[in-house]
C-alpha cells in the first residue's frame, strides 16, 4: 500500500485475499483507517502520521526505516522487499493520485521492471487497473470499459489481442505514439500477448464509452 489516497472498502476488500499486507510509509495510515494490521512498514516515514506510527509500535508490527536521502522510493522498496518470497501476484493500491504526479508516473513506470517479469503485478484504485506484460495477460471487466495499450520499451512486437473492439494482429506499437489508447473490452474477458517488449494495459474501471 502506497501514500496516495485509497478507499478502506477497497483495501479490506483486496487484504481479504492477501498473504501478507507492506506498507510503503504513509500506506500505514490508510491501513490503520480499514482497521488492518500491516505485516510490515517500510520506507523513511517522513509521511506516515505520528498517530500511526505509535499505534502501530505498540502493535510490535515490524519496520524497515530506511534514510531519507536514498536511491529507491518508499514504493519501490516495498516491492522490493514483496519479491523476496517470491510472489505469483502482488496488487499495489495507494500508487496512484494524490498530490506528487512524478510519484504515480515513477510507480507506473516500475511495472517495466524486468526482474517483475512472471509476477502478476498491477496498479489499483477505483478507477484504473495498470498492468505491465512481457508475454501473455488476461483482463476481466464489462464490456464498453476503455483499455489502452502503452509501450514501456521503446518497441513492443508482435501483439496479438483478443476481446478488444480494435483488435491487433501480430503489430507493432511504438513508445511516444497514442495508436493503442482508448480501445473498449467487447466482452468479460480480453486477452492481450506480446512477442517482444513490454506493455502496459492500463484498464478503466466502470469507466463506458
């Protein structure tokens, strides 16, 4: 769980078929306010509210406080340490808005990173789902939901999708180019798989066109 604002409904929701629940700093707070327990806190809790951190320290719930002036963001540590147990999926909530933008774009952009490839990682918040592949992914939502296809790399080769309104077949996309964004879901499942490069589906939630 990240900084940005998320809702505890969506939070409780989401822990109820979690293995384990890290919060990157200020996270803590928001799983304080769904009346969950963190396994563990990391980061350099200049963000996390002192509310929090006391009532948590009494708790004996685990911290990994790292220095201010450091090379990886609170976030990208708390990936890091999810790694360790070597994960099938690992849903980030609290990633996206608030008020630092190069905060949500950083947490988008480490859906690239390589050592994530074979793990289901997604971005979450009420209104989006963002995921990264290197290969094959489903997508499950409503029909008429919008679905955008963005180049992390700077080609990705060889997509092939499925349940999409504009289907792609064996093409190309370009970084920097629009060509894949705001393609719609025309069922309850869509698949999308790519031969070379990564690929980030960003999928609109409720959102109908």
């Amino acid at each position: 769980v990240g900084s940005a604002p998320v809702g505890s409904g969506m939070l409780a929701s989401l822990y109820a078929s979690a293995s384990s629940l890290i919060c990157a700093d200020g996270g803590a707070d928001a799983a304080v306010a769904a009346g969950l327990r963190p396994d563990l806190v990391i980061g350099d809790l200049d963000s996390i509210a002192p509310a929090t951190l006391t009532l948590l320290r009494s708790q004996a719930v685990r911290f990994e406080e790292h220095p201010p002036a450091k090379d990886r963001t609170d976030l990208e540590l708390a990936l890091d340490h999810a790694m360790r147990s070597r994960p099938v999926r690992i849903t980030i909530a609290g990633g996206l808005g608030g008020a630092r933008f190069d905060h949500s774009l950083g947490n988008v952009l480490l859906l690239a990173l390589p050592k994530l490839r074979g793990v289901d990682v997604r971005l979450l918040d009420t209104q989006a789902e963002l995921l990264a592949t290197w290969d094959t992914v489903i997508i499950r939502g409503t029909p008429g939901e919008y679905v955008s296809l963005l180049p992390l790399t700077s080609r990705v080769e060889g997509i092939r999708t499925a349940g999409l309104l504009y289907p792609l077949c064996d093409e190309s996309l370009l970084q920097g180019h629009t060509r894949g964004v705001s393609n719609e879901l025309t069922a309850a499942e869509a698949t999308v798989s790519v031969r070379k490069g990564c690929l980030l589906i960003a999928h609109q939630l409720g959102l109908l066109r």
